[in-house]
C-alpha cells in the first residue's frame, strides 16, 4: 500500500482524516493561492493541483498525495483569508442573513502509477441574521485570521449558521464522501485503510 501524504498544514483536514483511522504523513504546500479567474470549482480545483505537485519533490516514489483547497464564495466572489481582525468582521457582516457557498477543490497523486484524480465539492451555508455585538465576540473568541471566509462552523462557529445543504465536512474543509470516490478513480478505498485501533469516534 503506498504511504499517504496529507498536503495540508490544516489542522481541521488532519483531524478529518485522522478520525478514519488511516495512518498518513503531513507535508504541507506553501503556494500561492488564487482566488480569481474562473468558476468557483475551477479555482479551488487549481490550487489543490498546485499544492499537490508542490509537495511531489518532496516525497518518496510509492506515495499517494492528498491535497485539498477550500474558498468561501458570496455572489460568485470570493472570500479567502481576512488580513486582519477588522477585516474578519466585514466578512461576517456580508455573510450575515445571506446564503454563500464553500467550495473545496481535491487532487490527489499516485507518485507510483502518475495517475491523478481531481474533483470538488460545494455545500450552501446560509448564515442568520447577526448583530455587530455577535460578529465582535465572535471574531474577539476564534480570532479567525486562518480561516477563509473569517469563520469555521466548529465551537462557537456553530452559533453562525441556519442551514447547511450539502456535505457538513467540506464545509470544514475535507468531504469525505467526494475524497473516497477520487481515491476510487484511481484503485484505492478508504476503507481498506483503516487502522481499527487508530480511528476515532466522539
């Protein structure tokens, strides 16, 4: 079985994977991540490929790399990381009583065969209505400088939302569902990799 290699420094995407019970290594890409030109799902899709062979150098032959980008998009523009805490509360302000879209691109790399598989997954976050005293606390607690759209849906993030219609995990960055059906394209399963005595349960 190759050696996987999460190309991510999240640490939500590690816990994601983590949590099936695979045993995988860590080998963050630093690239420089677009948010412009093209639709949603092309965009995300470019910077997971990017991150992907970023980190190909750097790994042995026989290793399957999982690379992953996520891109909060409101009215087809995108909302990546906030520059800083004043920023962080416009973005939750526009985001308030509004639906938007989180979209995460997924590439992987068979470093053994040079099979690639590629695809995305979108779910629709509609956000209730805040108060400027609810969007401060937030952003004083999580502190979201890391975050693309200023915000994650985990702890007080929960707080935020109305709905969700989609995958709940790509909202937090790693679907699942759509990861296990590329690892498929190219041969592998999830399941056959699971270390019963690794994984983990709430």
């Amino acid at each position: 079985m190759n050696k996987v290699v999460l190309a991510s420094a999240s640490p939500r995407r590690r816990y994601l994977l983590a949590a099936l019970g695979i045993d995988f290594d860590v080998c963050a890409a630093d690239i420089e991540e677009c948010d412009t030109g093209g639709a949603p799902a092309a965009i995300v899709e470019a910077n997971a490929r990017a991150k992907c062979h970023a980190v190909a150098p750097q790994t042995h032959d026989e290793t399957l790399i999982i690379a992953a980008d996520t891109l909060v998009f409101l009215d087809g523009t995108a909302l990546s990381k906030p520059a800083n805490m004043e920023e962080a509360r416009a973005m939750l302000g526009r985001l308030a009583g509004n639906t938007h879209q989180v979209v995460t691109g997924l590439a992987l790399l068979d470093k053994g065969t040079g099979r690639t598989a590629i695809g995305s997954e979108s779910t629709d976050v509609t956000f209730r209505t805040l108060t400027a005293e609810e969007i401060n606390r937030f952003v004083e607690t999580v502190r979201p400088l890391d975050r693309a759209g200023a915000y994650t849906v985990d702890g007080p993030g929960s707080l935020l939302v109305s709905r969700y219609d989609g995958c709940y995990q790509n909202v937090l960055g790693l679907p699942i569902v759509r990861l296990d059906k590329l690892m498929r394209a190219l041969g592998y399963s999830l399941f056959d990799m699971i270390e019963p005595d690794k994984a983990r349960f709430l």
